[in-house]
C-alpha cells in the first residue's frame, strides 16, 4: 500500500554514473482508528492528534531532505501509513506545496493517497483530490464480513465497495485495491468468488497479497494459541496461481509479484522501487534511499526516519528532519537489490539497466556459465537473453526459490571478478543533522 506521520515518498531515480537526485518522496501518516490483528507496522491509535504540529514537521522535514538530496524534480509523491485518509486534506496539501516550492513538481506528477473505506467518504476522497492527490489505493482486503472481522478492520464489505464505487467516480482509471489470501481457514472456491466479485466493482488496478503471521500481532497469539488454525501454505499458493489466472483473462497485466493492471494503470511510483531508484522518505518510521549531494555524498544511502511520532516531531524541530540511522550501501550491495527487486517486474533486468549500476560485469559474465542457472533456464522458470535477466510466468510465483540461486551466483562472481571491492567495510553511522 496517512493520518500517521505521513510517509512522503519521493521518487528519486539516480543513474550512478550521473546523478540528478531524488524524483520520488514517500510521506508517512502514522496513526490509524485502530490496530488491524494482522498489522505490526509503524502505526499509533492516537488519544488526540496535533495536526498543526504534524503538519509543520513534514513540510520541515521534506524541504531538508529535498534540500540535502539536491533533487531537482519530483516525479511521483506516495501518502502512506499509518491510514494517511485520516489526515486532512488541508495537510496533504501543505506537503504537496513545500515540495512545489522547492522543486519542479509537474502536473502530470502522480499523487498516491492510501485510504480505508471507513475513513474516505465521498466529501472527503473529493477535498483530497482538490489537495492534488490523483490516485488512490484502497486497503480493501476482503468482501467477507466473516474475514473483515477477524482481521481487524473497521469496515464491512458493502462500506468497501460504496468506498470503491465513490472512488472510481472521483478518480476514474487511477484507483487501486488491495486482496488478501491465505488466512486462517480461508479456502480457495469462496475466495475466488470474492476475487471475482471485486472484479466487477474494481477499477484498473489490484494488488493481492498472502497474508504473514507477524510476531506480536493479535492474529499470530491466536494461532499460536490454536484458537485459530495456522493458514495452510498449500492452498494460499493455490488462491495465488488461480487468483493470478484469473485476472489474466480479465486483462490485467502482472507486471509485478503482488500487482496487476490493465489499461497502463501501472503504480510508477512503485515501479520506481523494483527499478531501485532513489526516494525520499518523510514522516515518522518512513525509509529512503537516496545518494545525500548537499552534504558532498557519493554514496546511496539507506535512511529510516525516527519511529515515534512524538520523538521524531521533537528531532525534527531540532534538527529540521529526524533521520536515526544511515547505512551506506555497497556497491555488491547495491547490486543484490537491484536483482531482487528487478526480477519482481515481469520486464526484470535488462542489459541497459544493469550497466547502469554495474558497467563492467554484465548478466551473461554473472549468471550464463551458471551450471544452476540453466538448470533454471531448462526448466523454464527464468530466461537470459538479447533482453536481459527474467522470470518466466511459472518463475515469477517462485521468486524466493530462485533467488536462492541466483544472489549466492552473483556473490561469488563479484568477488572473483572484483576482488579489490570486497573489502568494503560498511556501517551504520548516526546522520548529520541540519539546523533549518
């Protein structure tokens, strides 16, 4: 998938050998009505929230972060949480206004407001659209009160679908739902019922995700307990293939693990981080990813903001953003995510990206020799080409396994290939704070 410190992601996409800053920033909202069963996010159930205060900080905070990353242009901004819908529209407005101030903001720029049922009416999903949000994604979940119930949520599914309806109206072609599988005692033909409702209420966006048992959430005492059966593996992966089948005859394009579209109603702001572009991340807990120009980086850092509301307002009038932990990355580093996260996309890694982060060691140096890989190759689960690196449609719902190949390959052959580079020492260290 903000009314808890908004998760202001901005999209940043950087080009090693030349780079032009941040184009994506994520905001943070970190408060929400309550604590979902399954959920063990940065979230809060506030007594009483200082909007004002709030606001003020993530203005702050974005225009240090955008100050200190020497961005020039912002391509995609992402309200998460936390239930961002919770927060005012007047908020998202203020955010969107410092980011137009400090940096070229096109109009075109798309605006990602995460929002649940109960907390988005129709009068207030439009204020958010007058704001300059211009996408939507919806924690719908399920259309099972039954599953609503246990999971936690605050809303019924006919609220999920007046929701959705009002949506669509607001924001045609540029709403997105979530759909949960693999809960406890879910089975598969009831869940594809469900599935194939949403598919005539949905617009042309829709994201499903399996379900994880997270320590010290509700749902995992329960199961832990036995007073709910654990979720069978077997029949989420079937609810996954069928699901995923399904959407395919309905013209959705799975153009990523969890997320399908038709009509180019690709998520770009997403899209960003599978391609490991730069972004910043504003607002309690959010993270980021960006090489810090304005303080004479050369190297990508990975950022995470302070965790607390509280806290994290206190640093950032101190310090003018509340960044508690940098971790630079390293170059073999850098190289694990780019293929971790490429071959979540059905486009992958092509030959042109890779060379953008590794212009010496191509894909066919790392994986065309691999004994392992074309055990893979042969069995059809990836392909290696004049494209580039890729899962195949079976490959894609077996990511993990074959990653599990593929990152040891890439290890091994940059430290034969690049001896000199894997001494890197890194580390974290406590960020440079900015008086504003």
């Amino acid at each position: 998938d903000v009314v808890s410190p908004v998760r202001l992601a901005l999209r940043r996409v950087d080009r090693i050998a030349s780079v032009d800053g941040p184009r994506n920033g994520t905001g943070e909202w970190p408060y929400c009505e309550k604590r979902c069963s399954y959920c063990n996010f940065n979230k809060y159930i506030p007594r009483g929230v200082d909007e004002a205060a709030m606001r003020s900080c993530l203005v702050t905070e974005a225009q240090t972060l955008l100050r200190l990353s020497g961005v020039q242009r912002v391509e995609s901004v992402f309200f998460g949480g936390g239930t961002p819908s919770l927060a005012s529209p007047h908020t998202v407005a203020s955010v969107l206004e410092a980011v137009a101030q400090a940096v070229h903001l096109p109009a075109d720029t798309e605006v990602t407001l995460e929002a649940n049922p109960t907390s988005a009416p129709g009068s207030r999903l439009a204020a958010f659209g007058a704001a300059g949000v211009n996408r939507l994604s919806i924690g719908l979940q399920s259309l099972d009160d039954a599953e609503l119930q246990l999971l936690g949520r605050t809303h019924s599914a006919s609220d999920a679908l007046q929701t959705l309806a009002e949506a669509r109206r607001l924001f045609p072609g540029r709403v997105s739902v979530d759909l949960m599988l693999g809960l406890p005692a879910q089975q598969v033909a009831p869940w594809l019922g469900q599935l194939q409702e949403l598919l005539r209420h949905c617009d042309d966006h829709l994201s499903l995700y399996q379900l994880t048992l997270e320590r010290g959430t509700a749902l995992f005492t329960q199961v832990q307990q036995g007073s709910l059966p654990a979720p069978a593996p077997d029949l989420a992966a079937e609810m996954y293939q069928e699901g995923r089948a399904l959407l395919q005859q309905a013209g959705f394009r799975q153009y990523e693990v969890s997320n399908f579209a038709r009509n180019g109603a690709l998520s770009t702001h997403n899209w960003n981080y599978w391609q490991c572009g730069q972004y910043l991340g504003v607002g309690p807990g959010a993270h980021g990813r960006f090489i810090p120009q304005g303080a004479g980086g050369h190297t990508r850092e990975a950022r995470i903001q302070t965790l607390e509301p509280d806290n994290w307002m206190k640093e950032v009038k101190l310090f003018g953003h509340a960044t508690r932990k940098c971790v630079p990355l390293g170059e073999l580093e850098l190289l694990e995510e780019v293929l971790a996260m490429g071959l979540r996309t059905d486009v992958g890694i092509t030959h042109q990206h890779w060379k953008q982060f590794e212009p010496q060691l191509t894909l066919w140096d790392i994986f065309g020799a691999s004994k392992e890989v074309e055990v893979l190759l042969e069995q059809g689960l990836l392909l290696l080409d004049h494209r580039g690196l890729r899962c195949s449609w079976e490959g894609l719902a077996v990511l993990d396994s074959l990653l599990l190949t593929l990152l040891p390959q890439l290890q091994d052959t940059w430290r034969q290939r690049r001896p000199s580079l894997c001494q890197e020492d890194d580390h974290t260290f406590q960020c440079p704070r900015i008086t504003p």
